[in-house]
C-alpha cells in the first residue's frame, strides 16, 4: 500500500494531477500586504478581521480546514456556529500586530494531525467552545497587559475549563484527482446536550469584479434541493458537491457588503457576509432564494448528546454518480488511511518509539498543511485595479516599488497559514529538508520557484518576505539545494544533476549580488542586513547606525563562507558529469580562503573578528572617526562561522583533476592563504580533507562555550544568545542614550523590530539544525579522535557525535512527555493541555522556544522550520544504530 501514495506522488512532478488540490486555502487574508490598499502600507488596519466577513479579497482566501484547487480559483472550508456567537465561526480569530504586548498572534486551538504527500487523504481537529467565543476580551486584556507579562491565550479565559467545548475532526479522502470526500465529526464534551451549526462551505475566488477582461465571466454555483450544488467554472469546468443529510443550501455572492463596509449602496442583494447574516438572525431574506451564486453553504444543524459526537459526509466529484454518491464513501476512507499508514510505516521504519512516532508524523502533517497558493502581482497592486469597490487614490508609501518585475501564482509552503501566510524565503529553505523526505519533487520546485526571473530581483536578490522584499536574509539556499539534492538522491538512488545545475545557475546570480551588494569595502568582510536573527544585536542593523559607520558581521561573514563552500560542492557535484565546472569549483575555493584571510585580518585597522582574550566571534563596529571597535555579545553570531565548513575525499578530487590542480597550486603558491584553513595536507578520516573557517583549537573554544550550561547549552538546545549575559548584559553608550543586550528567554522586552520576535535567548530550530548539520561534517572529518568536555565542566569526554547527538536528544525532549514531571515542556504550564485525555497527542510546533524551560514561543503552528524536529528524529536513530559511545570521565 506505501507504494499506492509513491506512484501518486511520482506520475507527476508538478501540482496537479493528485496534488490539484489541497490544502491550498490561507487561514488569514485579512490584514496581508497583498489586500492592503492604503495610502500609508497600514495593512492590519485596511482589512480587519471585523471587515472580513464582509469584503471581498483581491488576491487570496481563507478559511478554517480548508482546500482550494492549485490556482485558487474553487475554495471550500467549514464554518460553525454554537448558537451564542454574534458571528458565525468562518475564520480563525487572532490578533493584529498593534493589538497589544503580543499582537499578530491567533488565538484559537487546532491542530494538523495527518495528511499524506498528494493529499489523498487529510485530517485536522478544531477546539470550538460552546459559550460565546471571548473575542473582545482577549482584545481587552491583550492590551492592557505589558510587552514583559506572559500572552493572554484563549485557554486562560477559562472558556474549556468545564469542557463545554466541541472537538471537531475534518478528514478529507480523494476517490480520484478532481473526486475527494469529506467527513466532519463534532464530539460534544461536556456533560449536557449542546446545540451546533455546521456549515460545509463553497465558493469562488472573486476575479471578476476587477476589471479585467479575461476574467468577466462570472462563474455559478447552483443548488438542487437541498442534497446538490452544481459547480460551473470556465477554467475547471463542472463539478458537484454533494451534500448528505443537509437541512437547506443557503446562497450569496463572494462580493464586498459596500453598504456595511463603506457606506455605498451594494452591487448585489446578497453579498459575501448573507449567509452568516441568515445564520445569526435567522431572516431568510438575506440569502438567494433562487439557490444561486458564487458562494454557497450546506446548513446542518444537530443538537448533540452529552459525550457523543455527530458526523456529517460530502462529496465534491467533477463525475455525476448516479444513484447514492456515497455507496463507497466509507471504503474508499478507509482504503486512503491505510496507504497513508503504510506510507508512514516505510518512511518511519527506523522510528521505533511510539511517541517519538506520533511527532514526528504529526510534524510532517504540520508541513503538508502548510502549503497554500500565493498570488500577488505586484505591479498591477501598486498600481490598483480598473475597478475597485473603492476608488483607488494610490499611495504616498509604496511598499516593494522596486519588485515591480515579481508575479507569484504558486502552491508554496508557508511558515505559518495564520500567522505567517506568505512565503518567507529564508524559511522555505529549511522546509525544503523536512519536505524532501516526503516529496522530492515539491521540496525542489520550491527550491527553484524563487529563483525565477518573476521572483528573483534583476540584480539577484531573493525576495524576503511581501511585508519587505527587499530586507536581507541569511543565503541558504545553496545549503538547501546541496541537502535536497543529497536526501532525493539516497531516496531514489540517482541524483538529478538537472536539478542542481538548474539552480546553481540563478544561485551564482544571488551571491554576485552579495558580493557586489554586501562588501562594503571589498575586503570580504559582509554586512548590512537584517540577516534574519532579530533585535540580536545592540542595533537595529537592517537600519543606518545611529551614529554613522558600519557594521562588520561575523554572522554575515560566516554565512558567506558558508556560501562559497555550499556552492563548491555543488560545483564539485555537477562536474563529475559536466567537467567545465571544475573552473567553478576552483573560483568558489579561492573565494572561501579569501574570506577566510578577511575574517582575521580587517585591513587597516587590523582588528580580526575573531577576539583572542575571550576566544569568540564579534562583529566589528566602525565609526565614523576611523576608529574600530568589537562589539562583545555572547550570541549566535559569533557561532555562524561554524557553519562554514565542508568536507572533500580523496575519491571525489580523483575525478576531479583539474579542480585537484588548482587546488594543489594555490595552496602551494600561497602559503598565507593555506594556513588560515585546516591543513589541507592532513587528511583525516577516510581520506577526507577538511574546508574550515576554524581549525581545531578555534572550533574547541567555539565549543567550550557553546557547550557550557550556564551559557549556550538549555536543556532544551542551543541558546540564540548566552545566559552569561542574563547577570552580565552588553551596554553601548551614545550620546547619553544607553543601548542594551540583555539575555531573556521568552518574548523580546523591546520593540526594537516591532513585534515579539526574540534571538536574545531562546532556542530556534533552524539555527539548532545547521549547527548539528555542521558538527557532524567535523566529526566526518576528525572521527572518534577529535574529543571534547560535554557538558562543559562535567568531566565527561567524548566525541563531537556523541556531543551532538546528545544535543539532538535536548530538542527532541521540547516534545516529549518528560518522565518525571508527566509533562511536554513545549506546551507550557497549561494544565488542560498537559493532562486532559482530550489533549493527548495533540502537538504544537512553534517558532522558537523558552531558553530556560522549553515552552512553546511565537507562532503557534510554524511546523515549517520547527518541523526539522522530524528530521532530528530521523538522526536520532540513525546514530543511535550506529552505536554512540559512552562518555569518558576524566
């Protein structure tokens, strides 16, 4: 049965066929730069989630469980209602970033428990409270609390306390390509009947109502009797979505209510908030009564008994089943979940820990769900529509001028669909690992979608994120490219050369512009930039410095050198079969040794980035008088460099000859070049030759501080900036104003990027991963032979493996119960979550966590980088099978 989903997944690389559709659909359009038309760029406030309801979005959807076909175009997603709401439930509610100490924020329980590669067959459960939803007094007591107080959750009302709440489960199974199913089952909790409105929801992204012409025509959804709804589309022609059991189809139109809205008179008697209009008061005058329009819901109302659940099913087919279209709906559920165990037996099959099990699916569930069609053309947004329910004025702020070239109609994977609904480049990246065990063919089509000439800048620059295209974030996607490559290829056995050329081509476009963009002085030193780690730094260094001059960043300069071996061995890899990319792999060598040489030496003012009194990285500041100084914080920034390293054997520089002889002659030729590295002319094991930015008693003080509890090493993992500086905070002073880096664990205590994002202490997964990925190409290199102290001051000797295997074991411990205190450190102090059945192995993957305690920070449902969890549990056992020595005492 694993090989029914394998061959779905390869009869066709791209997102159709199978993958036509799926879990396509945003889970937040309100507030996105893409629907914001204001003069100023205030997207939080032009659309609201108050507005929602009611307006008609430009360029995306949402909706709660949802699906949608692979260009947006037929949107389906369920809707509630308790009957105490003043609204009916249709979109997940959360926080605008202004709103409080922890805007941006959503606010609700759900949970991505399963899906499979093509999507063949999905589940998710939703946590609805019986008693009216607390909107306004998770607003209220949001803002009322500081930036320092803990979030306000919805469970900290104390709305779930007595289980008056419905668990509902939306599983979906693909009978066909265009044929899937869904079942809905809403479980009553509590212990007294409650009633509940379910409300199976279809309708078609608005792309008339903009003034283009190959868009005029208005598709249709038509309702016969109260068990069909007939789907016409120019595009994807005809469907039906059938309907079981359904007390009455209820019909509007997907257009903005101008009239609630804005005060004008609308274009249509029944605009897109009709059905929820008809719902909460029960005036049947405001839906269509003719059954027709572009947006329709099948309304199933059931009083449900204490402890008992009631399950509804629907059919969506582009086939007319005559007779009853669910004759074989459960077969057919049944028959998807068993390929999808057996799917998950074969690719889990080193995974023996049921718990460890559970995580690491639901984690590959979490990326699966993640996926969501992005459109935004950006210049016909910067320049407004033809026709607009409100006149466009233009804007004074024009956000992304400079990206006019950019138009993105593609399934991406999202960081988060809530809170994160837009690609982040830097992001997609990491998820690109995770995936590639699931789909090779996705993870390197999202690899090679952002290079493209419509996505890519002119000049090479990867676009960030919509808030910013143009905000620098750290290069990783030639490490990406190399790790899919290597993952796809011990897959399938062969790897595709195609690929990798493909994508180096636009990469050598992207680190020109580094190189070009970047090195200030061209000195090989790198700076400049946001870079990704937030508010790590005394200043804001996406920013002019307050007092002029620059920064030199050992971060930036460590991801460049990282940069220049990612590409030399990709260079490396494609010139087994394409010799001429020898020349390549020569010019990104001598390029590594240069920046190499820099990183010691800054010119004239000779001050390294590396600090010899207290054996670390620092960035360098340069004034505006000439004068250079370091700026000592203790922070992942000064770890980065171990991320610039790579290993090459003897086997592989055999076919490689004149890439060998070059090599060979620099080191010869240029002594002052060779010794900066480690010596080329000591193989270590295997034959292997090692390319460092550090040499061993560099990497062994880098370690010893890194490996130090009352420092880097959390219980949890490692650290984004040490603990040292909790007693001991960095302060610069200027111009009487104190700047201060300060260790905190949790959210940031200061607004310097605006938002709770924090790299002063806690633990964030991508940086965790590429430090493991790192350490393992060193212990490659150095074997058993290379020891250290883990944890520093413990006396405990052992390799750098076991010490990273060992690491590996701390992070995989943020999701697993913990053996004494019963609880999963990545949930908090809740008490419902840790010990309630109804919670049991509902996991959340959020975007970083406590230092100190492990507890689950920012984004609730970024299983996007954190999902490397499932990798890191894939490493757990291959290590361990592999035998991990135990540590020596000394």
């Amino acid at each position: 049965m694993a090989a029914a989903e394998k061959l779905r997944i390869y009869d066709r690389p791209d997102n159709k066929g199978w993958k036509k559709w799926g879990p396509y659909l945003s889970e937040r359009s309100w507030g996105t730069v893409r629907e914001d038309y204001s003069p100023y760029g205030d997207a939080w406030n032009y659309v609201t989630h108050d507005m929602a309801r009611s307006r008609a979005y430009r360029w995306g959807e949402e909706g709660i469980g949802g699906v949608s076909d692979n260009k947006g175009f037929i949107c389906f997603a369920l809707a509630f209602w308790n009957h105490k709401d003043s609204i009916i439930k249709e979109r997940l509610f959360g926080l605008a970033g202004p709103e409080g100490n922890h805007g941006e924020d959503v606010k609700e329980l759900y949970y991505y428990l399963d899906s499979t590669p093509t999507h063949s067959y999905m589940k998710m459960q939703y946590k609805y409270p019986q008693q009216e939803f607390p909107y306004n007094r998770l607003v209220i007591e949001t803002m009322r609390r500081s930036r320092v107080d803990p979030e306000f959750e919805l469970t900290d009302t104390g709305i779930f306390d007595q289980d008056e709440y419905f668990d509902i489960v939306i599983e979906y199974a693909k009978a066909d390509q265009n044929d899937w199913l869904v079942k809905v089952t809403a479980t009553n909790r509590s212990d007294k009947p409650a009633p509940i409105t379910l409300l199976p929801t279809i309708w078609f992204r608005n792309v008339w109502s903009w003034g283009y012409e190959q868009f005029s025509a208005r598709p249709i959804l038509n309702g016969i009797a109260t068990s069909q709804i007939e789907v016409n589309h120019r595009q994807l022609g005809k469907y039906k979505l059938y309907c079981e059991g359904a007390n009455e189809l209820l019909f509007c139109e997907n257009e903005t209510n101008t009239e609630r809205l804005y005060g004008r008179a609308n274009t249509t008697a029944y605009p897109k908030d009709s059905i929820n209009n008809y719902i909460i008061t029960g005036r049947k005058e405001f839906v269509n009564p003719n059954q027709i329009g572009t947006k329709a819901s099948a309304r199933y109302e059931r009083v449900v008994p204490p402890k008992q659940s009631t399950t509804i099913r629907l059919r969506f087919s582009d086939t007319t089943h005559q007779g009853n279209p669910f004759a074989s709906f459960d077969d057919i559920f049944e028959k998807r979940l068993a390929e999808a165990n057996a799917f998950y037996d074969e690719l889990q099959q080193n995974v023996t820990d049921p718990e460890l099990r559970a995580i690491q699916r639901q984690a590959y569930a979490g990326m699966l769900w993640n996926k969501q069609f992005y459109y935004y053309n950006v210049n016909e947004w910067l320049k407004g529509d033809p026709k607009m329910p409100i006149p466009f004025q233009g804007r004074v702020y024009a956000r992304n001028e400079s990206w006019r070239h950019m138009y993105t109609a593609n399934i991406l994977s999202m960081p988060d669909k809530w809170e994160y609904p837009w690609f982040a480049a830097w992001d997609l990246a990491f998820h690109t690992l995770t995936l590639a065990r699931l789909d090779p063919h996705f993870a390197k089509r999202q690899l090679a979608v952002i290079l493209r000439e419509y996505y890519m800048h002119p000049n090479g620059q990867i676009p960030a994120y919509e808030w910013n295209f143009s905000d620098v974030n750290p290069p990783v996607h030639a490490w990406a490219t190399w790790r899919v490559y290597e993952i796809d290829r011990d897959l399938n056995g062969k790897g595709d050369i195609g690929f990798l050329e493909r994508v180096f081509h636009k990469l050598l476009l992207n680190f020109t512009w580094w190189v070009n963009r970047k090195d200030v002085e061209g000195n090989n030193i790198f700076g400049g930039g946001f870079l990704g780690l937030d508010n790590i730094g005394v200043f804001d260094r996406s920013q002019p410095l307050p007092m002029g001059g620059r920064i030199e960043q050992a971060d930036g300069t460590g991801w460049m050198a990282m940069y220049t071996l990612n590409m030399l061995r990709i260079s490396c890899e494609i010139a087994l079969t394409r010799p001429a990319y020898q020349d390549m792999a020569s010019k990104f060598f001598e390029h590594f040794l240069h920046i190499a040489s820099a990183m010691n030496n800054l010119g004239k003012q000779q001050i390294s980035l590396w600090d010899e009194e207290d054996q670390f990285y620092y960035d360098v500041l340069h004034t505006p008088d000439n004068n250079a100084r370091l700026l000592k914080i203790r922070s992942m920034v000064g770890l980065i460099p171990l991320f610039a390293v790579e290993i090459l054997d003897e086997e592989l520089l055999s076919k490689l000859p004149d890439f060998k002889r070059r090599i060979e002659w620099v080191l010869t030729n240029r002594p002052d070049l060779a010794s900066l590295i480690s010596r080329w002319h000591e193989p270590g094991k295997g034959a292997t030759h090692l390319l460092s930015l550090l040499r061993g008693h560099r990497m062994k003080m880098l370690l010893k501080r890194m490996f130090d509890e009352t420092e880097f090493l959390s219980d949890y993992g490692i650290r984004a900036l040490s603990k040292f500086h909790e007693e001991h905070p960095y302060e610069f002073a200027l111009n009487g104003e104190v700047f201060r880096v300060k260790y905190v664990p949790a959210e940031s205590e200061t607004s310097l990027f605006g938002g709770n994002s924090n790299w002063r202490g806690p633990v964030w997964f991508p940086v965790n991963f590429l430090l493991i990925d790192s350490l393992l190409k060193f212990y490659q290199y150095y074997g058993d032979d290379f020891e250290l102290e883990y944890p520093t001051n413990s006396g405990e000797i052992m390799s750098i493996k076991e010490a990273t295997v060992r690491v590996i074991g701390r992070l995989i411990n943020i999701f697993k119960r913990d053996e004494n205190t019963g609880q999963i450190p990545a949930l908090g102090q809740v008490g419902k979550q840790q010990t309630d059945p109804n919670f049991d192995g509902l996991y959340l993957f959020y975007e970083y966590f406590h230092g100190d305690n492990g507890s689950g920070l920012g984004a609730s449902h970024q299983t996007g980088w954190t999902g490397l969890i499932a990798d890191l549990i894939e490493y757990w056992y291959q290590y361990q099978k592999q035998g991990v020595r135990q540590p020596v005492t000394k």
